[in-house]
C-alpha cells in the first residue's frame, strides 16, 4: 500500500512538472518569437509561418501538422506514440488558448525575443527531456528516422527541424529568420544547461542516498 502511494506521489510529482515545462513553452514561444515574426524549428515553425501568412491559429495548425506524424507512430512506433501524444494535445491546447491573450502584449524587440525567448523556451525543453517526454515534430520524427536507420539521434533531431528555415526565407524574410537560428541556438544552451544542471542534482541525491545506506 505505502509503495502504491510513493508511485502515485511520483506520477503526479511527474504531470505536475510535464505541464509546467509545457506552459513555460508555450508563454515564450507567443511571448518572445511570435510577436517579433520569429519561430522555431520543425513542425512549430511551420504552425507559426502559417499564423504569420494566413493568421491561423497557431495551437490549432500544430495539432493538425501533428496529425499525420502521430498517425504514423501509432502504426509503427507505438511507444514513441504514448510518450508523446499527451504533452502534444496539452501544447496545442495550451498555445490555442493562450494565443490572443499573451501576443498583443509581447515582447517587441527582435534581440530581445530570439535571445531571451529561445534560451526559456530551451528550459523547458531540458526539463522536458529530462523527463523523457517529447512535444511531438521534429524530435519525435528524428526519433523514427533515428531507430529505422540508426542515423544519429541529435543530428536526426537537427536536419528535420532545420529543414523548415528555407522555407521561412521566402515567408518571414532573411532578417527574421536570421534571427530565428540565433532563437534555436539559445534554445540548444538553455537545453544543455538544464540537463547538465539537473544530471548534477541527480548524481548528488544519489551519492547522499548511499552514503545514508
């Protein structure tokens, strides 16, 4: 019984910080990068190119982009289907709603936005990873290509949600999305700094409980 409790304590310890890594991704993706016609990569950018273009709801684009991919995994790749699919349904949620109560009031300042914006978006993204979920896009389609023909996860990962930014040259401009590779490459050191800093506070619970022993 108490070891049911622990697992119930840690399930929803897990949820708790999951859907608080998604809300902080969502606020810095229409905080930061949406107001200032910047995105991200992968299966984001291209919700976000739509809502520069079409003024498109952008939590509403990145479920249906997503559609075809989960679709996919469910038939193929079932596990990468489970662990993903409820943090995707949540973001797109959470973006949709959010969406014209956060923009208007956004930060204007491309600087500020790509830098700013892409290292706390990366955060999340760290956090994320640390507890092995995935927003759905481009991670988890380099995941398939990763385990279909062993290619590099990282650089699986990379080339998929870099292959938008051409496109983005014709949509959003060559400033804005010069800007957009300064945003991603904030993200990928507030991802590292996360999981590095995170590995450090696990490997010293795990040290202090050994020595208790």
């Amino acid at each position: 019984m108490k070891g049911e409790v622990i697992l119930l304590q840690t399930a929803w310890l897990r949820y708790t910080y999951l859907f608080c890594a998604i809300v902080f991704f969502a606020l810095g993706n229409l905080f930061f990068a949406v107001p200032n016609h910047i995105m991200n990569g992968g299966i984001t950018g291209l919700s976000q190119m739509a809502y520069y273009v079409f003024h498109t709801n952008i939590g509403l684009t990145l479920f249906l982009f997503n559609v075809p991919l989960f679709v996919l995994a469910f038939v193929f790749y079932r596990h990468l289907f489970y662990n993903s699919v409820i943090s995707m349904v949540v973001l797109s949620v959470t973006v949709g709603v959010l969406q014209n109560y956060v923009v208007p009031y956004g930060i204007q300042n491309i600087w500020v936005g790509s830098i700013v914006g892409g290292f706390w978006m990366g955060i999340a993204l760290g956090i994320l990873a640390r507890l092995n979920a995935s927003l759905g896009g481009g991670s988890m389609l380099g995941k398939m290509v990763h385990q279909k023909y062993g290619f590099s996860l990282s650089k699986s990962i990379f080339v998929i949600d870099a292959s938008v930014y051409p496109l983005s040259l014709f949509v959003i401009g060559g400033r804005e999305t010069l800007f957009s590779l300064i945003l991603t490459t904030a993200s990928c050191i507030g991802v590292y700094l996360v999981s590095t800093g995170m590995e450090r506070v696990f490997c010293r619970e795990k040290s202090v409980s050994l020595n208790e022993v």
